[in-house]
C-alpha cells in the first residue's frame, strides 16, 4: 500500500474513532447529569428530613 494511501486510511480510522469517543462521552455525561439532577430534584424524604423523627 503506498504510503499516501495509507495516510488517509489511518487519518479516517482515527477521525471515526474520535467521533465515537466523544459520542460515548456524550451519553455518559447525559445519562450522569440527568441521575443526579433526578436525585436533586427528588429532594430529601419527610422520614429523612432533619427533626421530623417521631420518636
């Protein structure tokens, strides 16, 4: 394989694994931010809440 071609080769395996890396970074930072904006909005439980023990 002359050296030309295989330079472009090489350049689109990595443009497409650059792309699928940052797609994959992309879900994972979604999926993270939407877990722990569920778990922020959910707000503390009444049972958990400072001074609500009914002892």
């Amino acid at each position: 394989m002359p050296a030309e071609a295989a330079g472009r080769w090489l350049r689109a395996c990595h443009r497409a694994a650059a792309s699928c890396e940052r797609a994959e970074l992309w879900v994972q930072t979604n999926n993270t931010r939407s877990a722990a904006g569920a778990a922020a909005g959910a707000g503390p439980s009444p049972a958990g809440a400072p001074g609500s023990s009914r002892t």
